[in-house]
C-alpha cells in the first residue's frame, strides 16, 4: 500500500546503497524481528555513541563528514520502537559483544545499561549467549528474520555481507533459521537471567 511513498531514508539517497535499501523498507513495514548478533549490538538496540564507534569500525579512516550520516540513519530507524504499537523485537546477542570494548568504558556501561531499560519494554525480549555455553546452534554468524502483519507476505531472513546482503524467503530456508533462533533461545539463560547477566557485565565493565 505504501510502495508508492518514498521512505525516509531517501533523504540519505548519497548514503544509502540500493541493498541497504530493501532492508530500511522491510524493518519499517515489519511487526515482528527476530535478530542474532556475534559482534555487535543490533543496530535498534544501539545507543547513539556505541552507534558512533561500530560505524567508525565499518569505515576505517574516514571522516566525520562521512560517518555522522550513517549514525543519524541509524537512530532514525529506532523510531519504529516509538510507534503507538511498535513491533515486537527479539534479540539475541552473544556475550563476547558485550565484552568486546567499543570507544571506551563509558559506552559500553551506557550501552549495556540501554539494553536493561529496553528489556522493561513489553515487546523487547533480550538474551544473551554466555560463554560457559560453548559452540551453538548460530555459529555461521548474524542473521535477522522479518514477519510480516499481512499474511500473504513471507518472512524475510536478512544476511549482511561486507558489500551486499543476502534476502531469502523459501519457506525451507526461513524455516532452518527460525529453528536456529528457537535453538538459542532454547541453550540461552531466559531474559530474567539475562538481566542478571548483563548487571554482571554492567559492574564488571
């Protein structure tokens, strides 16, 4: 219904490539994503300055100039969880994310202390993967699932490689990932325990 309509993001049409594209489309029409993540935060879950750092990483040397867009794309997006009936999120993050350090004490402290004011949220469930659980069922890496409220339209699995991204929806290859994410939920301490464990982290940051 909405196709006609340009998005937001084309106001950053000089950032945005057309891949990334397809995907701002699909996370704005969405009302349920499931998210795994081995290195980072998921990028709606992320505080403006863990943001900073992440896209800081992505693009090495660049300037500035060149990396305040892609964070400002990047809260702006986060503005579906202010929706009068935001989609409901489901996030899976390793440990060793929240380990990793990212521009400093202070942004991790801040992120991770987001992470605990978001799991308040009805529609915000959070675990995270601790170490002490060894190989698991996600180990080729990050992945996101996208459902749709319009039953004719098929999950999407969203892949992101360096310089592309993959988008599969044949009901097999969204089932294997959907089984994936219940695995983890399954191997993970429940989201009370995760508030435990990401206090944990919090005071040893």
């Amino acid at each position: 219904e909405e196709a006609n309509q340009p998005g937001w993001w084309h106001r950053y049409d000089d950032v945005v490539t057309k891949w990334f594209e397809t995907y701002l489309g699909l996370e704005e029409a969405a009302n349920y994503i499931r998210t795994y993540d081995a290195q980072f935060v998921p990028g709606l879950l992320q505080t403006e300055d863990y943001a900073r750092a992440v896209v800081s990483i992505g693009m090495g040397r660049a300037m500035d100039s060149e990396i305040e867009p892609k964070v400002r794309i990047r809260m702006e997006r986060q503005r579906i969880l202010e929706r009068p009936e935001p989609p409901a999120i489901w996030a899976v993050i390793d440990e060793a994310a929240l380990r990793r350090p990212m521009s400093g004490r202070s942004v991790m402290q801040a992120q991770i202390q987001h992470l605990l004011d978001l799991m308040k949220r009805p529609n915000i469930t959070v675990q995270v993967v601790p170490f002490r659980q060894g190989g698991h069922a996600a180990e080729s890496g990050a992945f996101t699932i996208l459902r749709f409220e319009e039953e004719d339209l098929p999950d999407v699995v969203y892949l992101e490689q360096l310089v592309s991204a993959l988008y599969l929806d044949k009901r097999e290859q969204v089932d294997r990932y959907a089984e994936v994410m219940v695995r983890l939920a399954g191997e993970s301490p429940t989201p009370e325990a995760t508030v435990e464990l990401l206090t944990k982290i919090l005071e040893q940051t």
